[in-house]
C-alpha cells in the first residue's frame, strides 16, 4: 500500500484519542480554558456521567466571532504569545482540545466579551459546522458537549459506568478547585447540585486553607500542618497531614506545579522519603502541596494530557519536598491526630452498648460516636490542637534533632522481663505536693494500666493515655538519628558476648554487611556456619533483645538484596533497632520513669507517632468523660 494523507476527520479522531479518552478528560481541558480566560465563577452541569452532556459556564473574558471560527481548528491558541514552549504559564497550549472534542461529539461554543453587546454561537457536530450565528447571552463563555462517542461504538464500549465517569469528573473538578480557591465552583449531575465552592479571599495560603476545607473536609485542615519553604527561586506551599492521619491508599495525594494538577512520580517519591520514618509502608498520607517554579524551570510538554512534568533540577525539587514535610512534621513536635481521641470514644461507646451488664442507657447511640478502623483515624475532633502549646513549652527545648536526656529516664531505661502481676491499675505512691506537673502539657503521671499504658492528668482535669512501648520506641528513634548527625552512635560493650542462631543464608546476609551494622553501634562476627556472635550493642538500647534485633536486621537485609547499602535504609534500620530497644508492654515502669517518659515526649520531634505512624498517645478532655458517663 502506498503511503498517503489521511483524512482530516481521521487527524481529528486520533488526536482526540491522546486528548479526549472519557468525560472528565473533556472537562479538565474546557476548565482550564475557562481558568486561563480570568473566570472568577464556572458552573459544570453533567448528565450521565458527561456522556450525554458537559455544560461548562464562565464569566471569563470571552471570545469574538472570528475568535471562536479559529479556536475549533486544531493548533489555534492565544497561549503562546512569545512562541516559545518553555515559557508557558498557562494551562492550556496545544490548541488541541477543542477541534479534538468536536470530532468525538455535538460541541457548541457560544461567547460573549463584555465589550460586545451581543454573543456569537458556533456548533460542529462530529467535525462539521453546522451553525454560526449571533446568540443572546451574558459576557463569558458556555460550551456544550453532547453525545461524547455516541456515533464510535469502538470508543463508547469502553467508557466505564455512569457513576465511575462521575466520579474521574468530580476528581478533576476538586484537583483544579483546590488550586485556584479565587474561583467559585459548581458542580451538577442530572440536575442535583454535588459540589459547591464560593470564591475564597485572602492571600493565596489562606485562600488555598479555606478550599482545602470545602473539598478535604474540616476533619484534613484540622489533623495537617502548613507547609511553606522556598530555596533558590522555588516555593513549596500547601498542607500535609500528620502521620497518624493517613489512608490505605495513595489516591488523597494532590499535587500541583505551578497551579497544574499532576501525576508525577518524582513528587510522590520525594513524598514517600519524607514520611518514610514516620509511617508504615503501607499507609498514605493526605497532602495538598503546590510548587511554583521560575520561568523555564519545567517543562510541561511531555505528556499529551500534561499529566507528568519535566524538571530541570529534579534532585532540588525532591530535596525541597522531602526537606520542607519533614521540617513541619519537627515542628508538629507531638502532635497527634485530633480524630484519635475520637476513635478511642467510639471504641468505648461500642463496648458499653455491647456489654452483657445492663446500662440504662448506650453512650454510643446517645452521642453519635462511631469507632473507627485503626492505622486510618477520622471523626470528629473531640481534643484540642496539641501544637497550641508545643511552640511556647519547647521554647527553651534542644534544637529539632537533638531531644534532651532527662534524669531518670536514660540508656539504663531498658526492658526486663515481663511480670506476672495483675493487669488491673498500678496506683503511684503519693508525689512531691511542691511540685505540680499537671502544668506540662502531657501532665503528670497517674497510675499504670496492664503495665502498658500511663496514664496521666492534666491542669484542665483532662486525662492523657499514653502507649509506652511506642513512645519509648519513637524516643530511643530520635535519639540514634541524633547520634548518626553527631558522628556516630556510640557503643556498649556486652559482658558476655552473646551467640544468635541463624541459618546460613541470615547469617552470610549479616557478615556481609558487618561493616556497616558496625557504624550503627552493633559490633558482630560469623560465630561457625550457621551463627552471629554480638560483641557490642548501640548504648542507647540498653538492655536490648539482641536475639530479636539480630534475626530482625538479617531478614531486612536478605530482604533488600545486594543492591542496597544499609546507608541507604539507615532511618528503617535505626527504626528496627529503636524497636528492640524501646521499653516493652508488660514492664512495670516506677513514678519517675513514667512522668520521665512524659517530659521527654514533649520535647522530641514526632513522638505523637511512633515508627510505624501508630499514635503514641490520646487525650480525653473532660468533656469527653461526661459525655461516656451521661452527663452532656
């Protein structure tokens, strides 16, 4: 066969594949033409999904007649006024979309400038104009898609359910909402209002706040830090939320480079590292985070849908991620998710209800509390911002990175065998009057549940339940990463040198990697074919279990394989250690290691969660206790 052109309505039809594969792709494209038009208000009416109808309404600037003849052929753009693709600051360019959406379905443009009195409508069905006439309207635009692929049955079959295309439209919706809270969006299906967002003011941190709240919800805003960093002409700003406010999946993830939605790898992957020691491996946080670049910086043109970017110092941009989440997760110090309080009050509304004992009546039916799956806490926030008094306490505290060591509560507070005793309360012996330490913030200490749990009052008659094995393990974690930053973890030297059984594969795994365990304070050698002989431990685990930590080290290493260097997983390798290290549920702790345990948790970074992202502690206001009990 010989080579030939093809027909311009076939042109059309593959370029509409790379643009136009579903509704919501119709929609992100006319959005962002409503956006770069100077829109303050757009209004998309759906019907079945977008594949009856896509109604997209502004107030923008508008376009004449001879405007709208050109913007229906393909490569038309007023975008692009230098010719220059690495100067673009729009988001739209190619000029593709619109001749693209026309072929694929029944579009008509009708626009007005607010310097002409009347409008002008264009209508092209499946690439033909069909009509081009004058219209009354408003000043702004109104485009219509109707019957997207209805004469490409190849096309129309693989268009998912009406309630899947729905939600890809809404996603696309709320990703450009966030972005520009200086617009209002409305959202309808079927003639049902679904989404609405008025026009937020103030700057755009606030303003971005504000539309954070309309489409994540009070329950994001109120468990997120804000982040805001700039290095070297380029600014990180947005929220993130705390380790222990996360999800399953890492689909609450929404990036934007210079106000352009994207799915790109390099900012998830930097999102990843900054949360590594703070999170478990399978759990996601929420983040809403923009990066404005300085002109040519990215290039946008690499992808058809512009879903992923290029930039031109990738290593700067994952450093100012990874560094700016990590700096606003220090400064969190322990904050915790405010909506674990809440779940703790559903756990415990759910347990009276279910009760064999009689009640006369069900706090948790009463109140509305719901428990909640744990690693995934939501709900209403019941306790207060933690971070409130965090800045004024920790203003004579050690530097981030560097938590103070405090009397009673050192190296030497390592686990000893569990006790028999009863799991019932450990009252504490009667405390120094003089000194009142429900004025800290985690207040003092109590009494001491199933040699598990501290229990603590505060000043306000508040009680804080705190896990000591996971705050003990978030505090010996900090406590080795400042070591490593100082030069070094320094090491013990075991009286007896202790010998850990393995098989051969653990073990070669082990020797091989000696060196580098040596720099993280444990000294080992091959002990025969099949052993580990331990001759000296970091000094910041005390009385560690070694047996564990050694068998736990050999499967991460056999896990990662030769083409890791431990230097390289240094934060899950100290995390591993911290957890051998830390004091275990089932130790009874003494008054003083217990109130110890809690002045060290308000000084050190992240020990609202431990490495896992599990929360460390909660804390019931008073209030709370009268609502179990009946009294609110």
């Amino acid at each position: 066969m010989k080579i030939r052109r093809l027909p311009d309505h076939l042109v059309n039809q593959i370029a509409a594949g790379e643009v136009v594969e579903r509704p919501a792709n119709a929609v992100k494209e006319l959005l962002e033409n409503s956006l770069d038009a100077g829109a303050r208000r757009v209004t998309i009416d759906l019907e079945e999904g977008g594949r009856r109808l896509i109604r997209i309404t502004d107030d923008g600037c508008g376009m004449a007649p001879e405007e709208i003849r050109l913007a229906v052929e393909r490569h038309a753009t007023s975008k692009l006024p230098a010719d220059d693709l690495s100067l673009i600051r729009s988001l739209g360019f190619r000029g593709e979309a619109l001749p693209s959406i026309a072929s694929v379905s029944c579009l008509e443009i009708a626009s007005r400038p607010v310097e002409q009195e009347t409008g002008w409508r264009v209508k092209v069905d499946y690439g033909q104009v069909t009509a081009d006439a004058p219209t009354g309207m408003n000043p702004g635009t109104r485009i219509t898609v109707a019957d997207l692929f209805s004469r490409l049955p190849a096309r129309l079959k693989f268009l998912k359910t009406e309630r899947a295309e729905l939600t890809a439209c809404l996603d696309i919706v709320r990703r450009l909402a966030m972005a520009h809270p200086h617009v209002g969006f409305t959202v309808t299906h079927n003639g049902r209002t679904l989404f609405q967002s008025a026009s937020q003011s103030g700057d755009l941190f606030v303003a971005g706040a504000g539309r954070l709240t309309d489409v994540l919800g009070v329950e994001f805003t109120d468990n997120a830090i804000p982040v805001d960093v700039t290095r070297e002409g380029l600014r990180l700003h947005g929220f993130a939320s705390l380790p222990t406010y996360n999800r399953g999946v890492g689909d609450h993830q929404f990036l934007f480079v210079d106000g352009r939605p994207v799915r790109d790898r390099l900012l998830l992957g930097a999102i990843r590292g900054a949360y590594q020691d703070v999170l478990a491996h399978d759990r996601f946080p929420v983040v809403a985070l923009f990066l404005d670049t300085p002109p040519g910086f990215v290039d946008v043109n690499v992808h058809p849908t512009k879903a992923e970017v290029r930039f031109e110092n990738a290593a700067m941009v994952r450093g100012l991620i990874v560094g700016g989440l990590r700096a606003g997760l220090q400064a969190a110090g322990q904050r915790s998710s405010t909506t674990v309080a809440a779940a703790a009050l559903g756990a415990l509304g759910r347990s009276a209800a279910q009760s064999d004992a009689p009640a006369p009546y069900n706090p948790g039916a009463s109140f509305g509390f719901q428990s909640r799956p744990s690693g995934g806490y939501s709900g209403s926030t019941v306790s207060p911002r933690v971070s409130d008094w965090t800045v004024n306490y920790n203003a004579g505290a050690p530097a981030a990175g560097q938590p103070r060591q405090l009397e009673g509560f050192g190296a030497d507070f390592a686990p000893h065998a569990p006790t028999t005793s009863s799991a019932a309360a450990q009252p504490l012996p009667e405390q120094d009057a003089s000194e009142d330490l429900t004025r800290f913030p985690m207040g003092a200490a109590r009494a001491q549940i199933a040699n598990t749990y501290v229990v603590a009052e505060t000043s306000d008659g508040g009680m804080v339940i705190v896990d000591q094995h996971a705050a003990h393990e978030r505090l010996v974690y900090e406590r080795m990463k400042a070591s490593l930053a100082e030069g070094g973890i320094k090491r013990q030297m075991l009286l007896l040198p202790e010998v850990v059984e393995l098989d051969q594969i653990a073990a070669d795994a082990i020797e091989t990697r000696a060196g580098d365990l040596e720099a993280l304070g444990l000294v080992v050698e091959r002990f025969g074919p099949a052993a580990i002989l331990v001759r000296e431990v970091p000094a910041l685990l005390g009385k560690a279990d070694v047996h564990g930590l050694v068998r736990d080290l050999a499967d991460e290493i056999v896990h990662l394989g030769e083409a890791f260097s431990l230097q390289e997983k240094l934060h899950e390798v100290c995390a591993t250690m911290a957890c051998h290290g830390s004091v275990r549920a089932g130790r009874r702790l003494s008054v003083t290691e217990m109130n110890a345990l809690l002045r060290e948790m308000e000084e050190t970074p992240n020990s609202g969660q431990c490495n896992h992202g599990r929360p460390t502690w909660l804390k019931l206001q008073p209030s709370d206790i009268e609502k179990l009990f009946g009294r609110r």
